[in-house]
C-alpha cells in the first residue's frame, strides 16, 4: 500500500509534528519535492510532499494563493522546515492551509529534508517489492489452478479469491461460462446491466484491450482475452498490484483457454471413437479407456439420443454428466436421461440395455428421437412408441412416400387388394365382400402380381403390401 502522511508522521525518527490539517492525514505521498519557489505547481504531477523552509515566502506573500496553486495541483501535503528562514510556520500559511484542507507538517531544524525523502523512497521499495511478491504468488497460484482439472473455471475462482470480489469469464455474446462466487453471474446479468452492458459494447465496438468502469456501486475491469472476456469487480478501487494479478490472470486465461480447448476437442473425438466400440461390440476395451481417462466408465440402462441444431447440440454438452459423445450429427447419452434437455433437441430414450446389446438401444433411441421430431415433442420413449404397435416404428414420410410409389400403379385395384389381405388370401370371403364373383377377384388379384412385379403368394410380399396400405390410409 502506498505510504501515507500519517505513516511518515508515526515515524519517530523524522519528529514531524502536524500544525494544519490533522484531517487529511490519510493521503497518499507519490514523492517528495523540495522547492522555494512561490510557485513550484508547474514542476509537481501531485501527490507529492513538498517540502520548503519558507525561503520565497514573505511577510508580503500572498499565502492564500499559495496555498490554493498546491491544493489545486493536488499536493499531498507541505513539510514546513523550521530554524531557518522561519522560527515557525507563519499563522496565515496555517490558518489558509486549514481552510483547504492542506496538511501541513513542521520540520525541525536538525531532520534534514533528505532524510524525509529517504523515508518515503524506503517505503516506496518495500511496497514495490511486497508487490512483485503478492503478483508473483499469485501468478504461480492462477497457474497451478489453471493446470488443475477445473481449469478456466479453476483460474477464476481463484483470482476472485485474490482481488477480494467477483470474476467471470464469458463469451463474445455475453454468455456467462464461469463465475465465482456464484453471485457474480447474476450481479453481470441483473445488477446494473445499464452500465455493464454498454461498457462490455464498447470493449468489443471499439477493439479495446481493457475497460474500467463503475456499475451498482462496483469497480469493475473488463479485459478481452481473444474469443472471451475477463469480467472482475470489488467495492473498491483497484490498486495497482490487483491490476497486475488481473492481467496475470488474462495471461493465464488465455492459455488456459486454449489448452482446455484443445483437451475438450481431443476428449470429445475420443468419446466418438469410443461409443463406435461400443456400438461394433468391443465392450471391454471401450469401457477400460474410458474409466483410465475419466474414471466414470460408461453404465447400462437407457440409451438417449438427442438430436437437433448443431448449436442447441453444442449447448446441451454443456449439460452433459457421465458418459456420452457425439456420432452422425446427434449426441448419444449412454445409462441415464438428460435432465435438462435444451429447446430445439429431440429426445428418444430406449428400453434399459447391457452395454453388450448398446446397438440395440442406440436404434431403439434413433427410431424414438425421430417419432419426437416428427411430432414436434421434445422427448419419446421407445417403450411408449413401441405401444403403438410396428405402424408407429415407420418413418412417416419416407414411409408414406414408398408406400405411394408401390401402389400408385394399382389405382382402383387397391381396394380389391385390401380386401383380399384382410380376408388373409381366402377368395371366397373377398368376394362375398366385394359382391364379385371370386375368378374376378382372381383376375384382379393376378392383375396385381403383374403390375407390382412381385409373387404374392410370398407371406413377406403380402406383409410388405398390407403396411403400404395401412401407412398410405394413415393409419400409420
């Protein structure tokens, strides 16, 4: 922390005594500087301790302007050297100081100025160096949490430990990926989004590196990080070695990011590789690997399927818990239901399998997924779509459509057709339905077989025409 007046002043050794503004005490001292000009504010940045023994000062001085040119200028405070030119700071320059809230500080004849500015030099190194340690411990601190297996997540809980308030990492959209403590995403998402907002659109209009601003009562930084913003806030101002912690962090974010990137994309085609196993029946050697990479081998029951848009997919990973990956543009969820599937997706659940049977349920989910798609649901269970019978397993368009390019040579021979495989093939109860003689139904009948191309007195061709029928009346 920067030195203060009141420091300098508790320092025995320098006999520094406090004859004006004994309130003020508190300011920071940035340097010191000695001058006897009547007016030293063009050589000073402020926050200096000026120093003087009152040399260019006379009883014809005007010591209100005087002070009022340090004040102005921002001066931390003047050190009045005494013995000199001066027996004691004169009453006005005292009485005008108070007034401004300027503290002043008496000097004794025997502590030279040099020893002051020794003090404040010492005091600046040691702050120098306790920052140089703080931002070094807490560089090696962000980086063993972005090594961990949180990673980003890891970082930014950790540098909202060391500033003392909130972190958030979030996406060119604004989306929160992570926050710590949990309350900082919605302090981004409903505190003061009248001034978050608007700063964070400034960051990325203008192609800033870092802005600083203030929202509900919050300091706040906000730092781009190449496709992610960096999102800190406390209650109070950030002092310099918190800045530098923050863009210890940016560093460490940056390759954080990239590293958990470039581990997720190598994760999520393992995933593909292993479900493929899986699929094709090497069970042992599937589930090996996958419990050594993430100690959560793949479980039986339920296989999921969920399909959709590729970014409702993408967002739905972000969900995920146990076992699952990605395969023909869907993502299959192996042993459990996903609890909160995300809007835009269909969900097909299968019947509870072994993992040796997981080709069994992966079609299960497949046939479920599309029912839900179809119908415009969220989510079908295949126990339920089995319910209603073979008809309802069918595709309905492709199955519709297949069923009109088999029988759209018939025309009205398919009512002759249906009668006849509702009657199971018997001529006579066709007949008797249809009130035509039964050689009739026998010509139209073979007149069928000739227009289809195909044997009915095959029992998968009578099957194969009674579906397309029912499919084709909507029965399906």
């Amino acid at each position: 922390m920067p030195l203060t007046l009141a420091q300098l002043v508790a320092d025995g050794r320098l006999r520094l005594r406090v004859v004006a503004g004994a309130a003020s005490l508190e300011r920071p001292v940035s340097w010191v500087h000695v001058s006897e000009l009547a007016d030293p504010t063009p050589f000073l940045d402020g926050g200096e301790l000026l120093l003087t023994t009152g040399l260019g000062l006379s009883p014809a001085s005007d010591l209100d302007a005087f002070v009022g040119r340090l004040a102005g200028r921002g001066v931390a405070g003047l050190g009045f050297g005494v013995g000199l030119s001066h027996a004691a700071a004169p009453a006005g320059l005292l009485a005008a100081a108070s007034a401004a809230g300027l503290p002043v500080l008496e000097v004794p004849r025997e502590v030279p100025f040099i020893a002051i500015s020794k003090a404040v030099l010492a005091a600046q190194a040691a702050d120098a160096y306790a920052e140089v340690v703080a931002t070094s411990s807490a560089q090696q601190a962000l980086t063993r949490a972005a090594l961990g297996a949180q990673g980003p997540a890891g970082v930014v809980r950790r540098l909202a430990q060391l500033v003392g308030g909130w972190a958030a990492l979030l996406d060119r959209a604004g989306t929160v990926l992570h926050a710590a403590p949990a309350s900082a995403a919605r302090t981004l998402a409903g505190a003061a989004p009248a001034a978050i907002g608007p700063a964070l659109d400034r960051l990325q209009r203008r192609r800033l590196a870092s802005v600083v601003f203030e929202a509900g009562g919050e300091h706040v930084v906000a730092q781009v990080l190449n496709r992610r913003l960096l999102v800190v806030g406390r209650p109070e101002p950030f002092d310099r070695t918190a800045q530098q912690i923050i863009g210890a962090a940016a560093s460490v974010l940056t390759l954080a990011v990239a590293r958990s990137t470039a581990l997720d994309r190598a994760h999520r085609r393992l995933r593909t590789g292993l479900l493929r196993l899986l699929l094709d029946g090497s069970t042992a050697l599937a589930t090996d690997v996958a419990a050594a990479v993430w100690e959560v081998p793949p479980a039986p029951g339920p296989v999921a399927v969920l399909t959709g848009p590729a970014a409702a997919r993408e967002a739905q990973l972000e969900l995920l818990d146990g076992f699952f990956a990605e395969h023909d543009d869907h993502i299959v969820v192996l042993g459990a239901v996903p609890r909160e599937p995300v809007t835009g997706l269909a969900v097909g659940v299968s019947e509870p399998v072994p993992l040796e049977r997981l080709a069994d349920g992966h079609r299960q989910a497949l046939a479920a997924a599309d029912a839900a798609r179809r119908a415009g649901t969220q989510l079908v269970r295949f126990a339920d779509l089995a319910g209603g019978g073979l008809l309802g397993l069918l595709p309905g368009d492709a199955g519709r459509a297949y069923a009109e390019a088999l029988l759209a040579p018939l025309g009205a021979l398919t009512g002759t057709l249906a009668v006849w495989l509702r009657h199971h093939g018997q001529w006579d109860p066709a007949a008797a339905e249809l009130g035509v003689h039964r050689h009739t139904v026998r010509n139209r009948i073979r007149r069928v077989a000739e227009l289809t191309g195909r044997d009915l007195d095959s029992a998968d061709v009578r099957a194969e025409l009674w579906l397309a029928l029912r499919l084709r009346s909507g029965s399906g």
